[in-house]
C-alpha cells in the first residue's frame, strides 16, 4: 500500500477534524504504539515460520559418526542394507515387470 505527500495530507486533515487539536498528539502516539506492536508480532510470526519450514539437508537429523556406510558383500552386487534407488514422480514408468497373461 503506497501513499503519497497527498494522501498523507488528507488523512491528517480527516484525523485533525476528527480528534482536534488537543486529542491529536494522544491519537498519534496510539496508533503509533499499535503499529509497532503489530510490528513485533508480524516480526515473531515470520521467525516462527522461517524457522519451521528450513528443511535440513538430512532429514533424518545429523549423521552419526559411529554409524558407518554400508559395505560391500561377497555375495551380492550391491551393499548391504543399501537401500533401493529413491524414485521421482517425473520418473519414466517402465510398467509392470512380469507379464499379466
């Protein structure tokens, strides 16, 4: 929301018919207190939610350094307790692997 020199104008004119001359200094000073506690809180909300949605890089939490990779086995190809290729949703279906006859 952008105001211009004249917006201002007339909102302080609208204020000053309003509140008059005494009230106004008070009605300022409200509403400039309000702003900057509706600041504080805009302020917390956006730190709450930064700090909810920063995704790790593990999402199992950090790695433990007793833990170690999985090692090759005589009798397979792969690792083992490796875990099977982490597919995509834009991965390419090759359909189903036997034949449904």
């Amino acid at each position: 929301m952008n105001l211009g020199p004249a917006e201002i104008l007339v909102i302080l004119v609208v204020a000053l018919v309003v509140f008059g001359p005494k009230r106004l200094p008070d009605v300022g000073r409200q509403v400039g207190g309000a702003l900057r506690e509706l600041r504080k809180v805009q302020d917390s909300v956006r730190t709450e939610i930064n700090s909810a949605m920063q995704v790790d890089d593990d999402p199992f939490g950090p790695t433990d350094p007793t833990i170690h990779a999985p090692e090759p086995d005589a009798d397979h190809d792969g690792a083992v307790g490796a875990l099977p290729p982490i597919r995509h949703l834009d991965d390419p279906d090759d359909g189903p692997s036997g034949s449904f006859s």
